[in-house]
C-alpha cells in the first residue's frame, strides 16, 4: 500500500484486509467518526462520510488523500440524518457509486445537558431522534438496500454506555439505552443473514 498522508495506528490487521469492502460512517466529520473513517481507509476500504456540515466532511476527505490511481480514499455525502428522505437520497447515491455498502457505523450523535425536570418534550425529543430514530432508520435502509441481499455485513453503533445514570442526561442516556438494545436485537434477528 502506498504512503497514506494520515497517521495509522499500529494494528495487527493486514493492510488491505478491507480492500474492495465499502464503508459508511456517520459523524465523519470530526472525532470519533473522523478517526473511524480514515482508519478504515487505511485498511483499504472505501469509505464514505455522512454528516449535516459539508465543510468538516470535505477535510477528512482531504486528510485521506487519494490512492494510487488518484481516486479519493474517502468521499462526503452531506446528509441530515434525521431527515428520511436526506438519508434516502445519500443512500440512493452511495448505492449508485459504490453497488454496496459491507460496513455501516453509526458514530453521529449529539446531546445537551438538562436536569429531567427541566427538559422540554421538544429537547427530549431532538435527542432520540438524533440518537436513536435515525440509526434505527439507516441501519434498516442499509440492510435491507444491500446487507440482506448479500448476506453479509458488519453494523457497529458507537454510544456511550447507558447502564450508569447520569445527572442532567436523561433524554441522552434513554436513547443510548435504546440504541444498545436495538443493535442486540438486530444482531439476532439478522444472523441469519450474515450481518
């Protein structure tokens, strides 16, 4: 593999091992998602970043730079994810582009601090649906569009741990718990497909 301009960690994985593998992650434009994402061009898979500012996106496009035939090793898809039907045109064209998609990780997130008494059903309300209705609704477009019908597939959910409470975080921390317990009950009802 050639030189990437990005620094990868250490890894035991081969440099390839995601070679023609195809790679969504939402929240790629900064932290965990950034990382995530540059990562797994490293590794050799093609990656694509959703996320609502077009801006961050276009510079972890710019930090993975291009692969040796000049192609880019990770492309942005500016996507509100709570809007279906935003999600429904980034899908269409990563469809389009890319014929798959191997590798879905559900990064995007946001929160506010409130104590429960406090918080508005409006606030409670943006949070899960940030937090949970949308990587409900990308993880079944994903699956169904392409994992499903290749039987196979890889969904990983980043969160933070929801069996501690946390003051000022209810809204947060429910929607956190509901991701967790989706993802286990989508792992057990599509084994059978592989994902």
């Amino acid at each position: 593999m050639d030189d990437m301009p990005m620094n990868q960690p250490n890894t035991l994985l081969q440099p390839d091992c995601l070679a023609d593998r195809v790679a969504l992650v939402t929240g790629g434009g900064s932290g965990i998602g950034r990382a995530t994402a540059l990562a797994l061009a490293g590794l050799g898979a093609r990656v694509v970043v959703l996320g609502r500012r077009a801006e961050p996106l276009a510079e972890t496009c710019a930090e993975a730079g291009s692969d040796s035939a000049g192609a880019p090793r990770i492309t942005a898809v500016p996507c509100d994810l709570r809007e279906f039907g935003d999600v429904d045109g980034a899908l269409d064209r990563v469809m389009a582009e890319h014929g798959r998609i191997d590798l879905l990780v559900n990064n995007a997130g946001g929160q506010f601090r409130a104590p429960a008494e406090d918080l508005s059903a409006n606030g409670f309300r943006a949070v899960t649906r940030l937090n949970l209705e949308a990587p409900w609704y990308l993880t079944t477009q994903v699956a169904a569009r392409s994992m499903i019908p290749q039987r196979s597939g890889k969904v990983v959910s980043i969160t933070m741990t929801p069996r501690r409470g946390m003051p000022g975080m209810a809204h947060s921390s429910a929607a956190r718990a509901g991701v967790e317990s989706l993802t286990r009950t989508l792992a057990m009802e599509w084994a059978r497909y592989g994902i």
